[in-house]
C-alpha cells in the first residue's frame, strides 16, 4: 500500500475512533470506554505520523512523546479529586498552545501558504493562544495561586484595544509577510496578554463555564491547523471537540440564566459583589448529627444534593455508604446534580461515581425538580448557591433567574457546611433561614460518619 493513502486512511479511522469515543463519553455508563477508543485513534494517529516521508528531528519527537506520557501519567494518577478542574484546565491551556505553536512554525516557514492557508492560520494562532493564556489563568486561580479577581476601571477598553490591535498586527503579517517574525512576536504577545485579561476578573462560581469555553476553542483552533497542515485526523477531531465544548458552554450558561458575554465581562462569581440583596430575614438554625440521624433513618424520600464542598472534604464514599445505610432501612435515596455544581462541567458525577454510586441514583436538575414536593429530607452537602431560592424570588439578587434545584420545596432540609459563609455569588443563602432547614456544621466527611454512626444507632 502506498504509504501516503496508509497516513490518510489511519487519520481517519483516528478521527472516527475520536468521534465514537467522544459519543461515549457523554454518558456516565460508556465514559471510560469512550476515552479507551479516544485513546486508541490518538495512538494511531501519533504512530502513524512517523511514516511520513522527509520527516526531520525523530529523537526530538520521540523524547517529547515519552517525556510527556510519562509526566501525564504520573500527575494523572497523583491528582487527587478535589484537583482534577484545574488539572482539566491546564490540558485545555496545553491544547491551545500546541496549535498556536503549530501555526507560529508554518508562518514562519512561509513556504507556499495560500491567502486562506495563512488566514486560517492566524485564527488558530489567536484562539489557541487565547486559550492558553486563559487557562493558565484559570488554573492559578482554582489552585489558588491568584486569590484576588483583577479588576479596575477601563479594563474593558484595554481588552478591546488589545483586541483590534491584535487584529491589526495579523493584517500586516499577511500583507507583509518579509517582516512576519517581528510581528508574529508581537502578535502572540498581545494575544497572550488578552487571554489573560480577559479570564482575571472572573470569578469562581463561572469556572465550569470559562473551563468549557476554553476547550472549544482549543478544539476551534486544532480544527484550522489541522486545514494548514492538511491532516484530516486534526480538522475533524478539532471540530467535532469544538462543536461539542461549544454546546456545552451554552448549555451551562443556560443553566445559570446568563449570557457567554455576561460570564465573560461581568463580575459575578467573587465575594462580596452581591448587588442590592440585603439579605434573608430570620436566623441559621443548628442540628446535632444524630438528630439529623433520626430525621434522616424514619423518612421515606431523601434527595442528596452535593457541591463543590463535598469534594474538598473526599466525603463522596461515606456519603455513598450513608445512602446504603438508608436504603437498607427501606428508605429510597437518590442523588439531584445541578449542572454547574462544582468547578467543572461533571464534577459532582464523576465523584459519586468513584464513589460507586450507580448510575441511574444519580438525576439531574430537569429530572428531580418535581420531586422534591414529596420528598421528606433534602440533605445538602457542600452546595450553596445553586439551592438559593433567591434566584426564583429575589430580583435584586445576582443570581435571580438562574435555575436552581427545588431543596426548600421538601418537608425537611438538612444542610452540611463548615460554617455560615456565603457561595461562590458572595450573597447569604435563603435556604439555610428557612423554617424547614437545619444546618449540621463541620467538616463534610466527619459530619457525615457522624450520621452514619447515628443511623447504625438506631
């Protein structure tokens, strides 16, 4: 076989292997065999890619390859739960990067680049570069490195300016392309400082959102480098990664009410920004752990309602083995996951999975909503503003409009946190002043043994 029809035909089945094993990710069941057939494509194309002829630098290739492999490995298997939306983030930063490194190389070569070639190009320059930028920022800031939103007044008409000068930059370099390397180095250092500024002023209640945007244009800009490379396996994969990352990012955006440019340009998400909202009336009511116990082992219907705080405390397993406890004493328990809940699209899923909950325990906030008026406990733990009432009946509040699961609707609330701070939006939570609610103070996982101890008590 020609070793030219042999790359192409193997790039597509690699695209095709992409496409089936994204469709496989997108349910909890099939998840991890859709990232083996992913993987499997990736394998194929990366090995096939070594037949191409004139091929230069193998052993810079190969090193890279196995460098790289084994530090994915390791951190992979070293990055504890609580981690994994920043490491997602980084990859997503590493992706954009890779592209916008591709079409640095092919501009610079210059060697028989068509108008189209060479706008294309520079598109996957900008968004890649972007989205590195962008996510790198995104990662300091969920690990904490950066603890304080950067905001100031003009900001806004910086990121404009950056922008149309960036624009104007990747005209010259098309019309003048001799002088390309002096305005390439400018061109990613304002695209650069514009992913960068543009991410800084948002907050960490629009992470999941800003971490699914990035992924689709990482997805975008590999789609166009793989049109200036002519490698089908890239244009397909980057578009069908960017058409899904997209879809994903409206959905989210939709489940909070809130437009992709509100998100990105608005200042939602840090403490204290909490607009005119004065606050609930009446008082936070406490609940020892063993008489939430009692409450929770003589009802009928709970509905468990994780959030970002259940990953920082690594409760999911004996959350999960609280939930056997009461089902063995006949109570019927199922799980209700918001979509934004934690800091990256699935985050809640893939900890109950982990934790070995099965499945179709698990309901999203369309499925459950319903339920919640015949429901004896809400059990909330770690969960905050995505169980706000405020967003139904508050218009002052930054939050109002945003679909929220129904917790206040149940006979009773019991509410896990560590102690009476506000959510991701910085504004006090209705819920936990309402009558029906009793809040369990502690460290998630310790509360939670706690009631199993209670319920084995009994």
């Amino acid at each position: 076989m020609d070793a030219s029809l042999l790359i192409q035909s193997t790039y597509l089945v690699a695209a095709a292997l992409f496409i089936i094993g994204l469709k496989r990710m997108s349910s909890p069941l099939t998840a991890r065999g859709g990232i083996v057939w992913a993987g499997i494509g990736m394998l194929l194309a990366t090995l096939v890619t070594f037949l191409e002829p004139n091929l230069n630098n193998i052993g810079l290739m190969i090193t890279a390859i196995v460098l790289s492999s084994v530090l994915a490995w390791v951190s992979g298997k070293r990055v504890a739960m609580t981690d994994m939306p920043q490491m997602i983030a980084l990859y997503n930063g590493m992706g954009g990067g890779a592209a916008a490194a591709i079409a640095a190389i092919e501009l610079v070569k210059g060697t028989n680049l068509t108008l189209t070639v060479e706008i294309l190009a520079l598109l996957g320059a900008f968004i890649g570069t972007i989205a590195f930028s962008g996510s790198l920022i995104a990662f300091a800031k969920l690990q904490g490195i950066i603890r304080k939103a950067l905001r100031f007044p003009g900001l806004s008409w910086i990121n404009l300016a950056l922008f149309l000068g960036t624009v104007a930059v990747g005209v010259q370099i098309i019309i003048s392309p001799e002088t390309c390397i002096c305005l390439l180095a400018l061109f990613f250092g304002m695209a650069l400082l514009l992913g960068a500024l543009v991410t800084a002023p948002i907050g960490g209640a629009d992470m999941p959102v800003v971490i699914s945007l990035f992924n689709a244009l990482t997805g975008l800009a590999v789609g166009f480098e793989g049109y200036v490379l002519g490698n089908p396996a890239m244009m397909i994969a980057g578009t069908v990664v960017g058409a899904s990352g997209t879809m994903l990012t409206m959905l989210m955006a939709k489940a909070m009410n809130r437009s992709i440019s509100n998100v990105l340009f608005s200042s939602f998400g840090e403490s204290g920004d909490a607009g005119d909202n004065e606050g609930p009336s009446g008082s936070m009511k406490a609940v020892e752990a063993s008489d939430a116990a009692i409450t929770l082992t003589y009802a009928e219907k709970v509905i468990i309602i994780p959030g970002y705080g259940l990953a920082v405390a690594q409760a999911q397993h004996k959350l999960w083995e609280l939930a056997e406890l009461l089902e063995d004493r006949g109570v019927s328990v199922k799980f209700a996951i918001h979509p934004v809940a934690g800091r990256m699209p699935g985050h809640m899923n893939v900890l109950l999975a982990e934790a070995g909950v099965p499945y179709e325990k698990i309901a999203d906030l369309d499925e459950i909503n319903s339920e919640f008026d015949s429901t004896n406990v809400a059990l909330v733990i770690g969960a905050n503003d995505v169980v706000n009432p405020a967003a139904r009946s508050n218009k002052s509040s930054p939050i109002y409009g945003m679909p929220i699961l129904d917790a206040d609707k149940a006979d009773n609330v019991i509410v896990i946190k560590r102690g009476q701070g506000t959510g991701f939006s910085g504004i006090e939570n209705e819920l936990f002043f309402a009558d029906n609610t009793r809040l369990c103070y502690g460290d998630g996982q310790k509360v939670v043994a706690e009631l199993i101890a209670g319920v084995k008590a009994l």
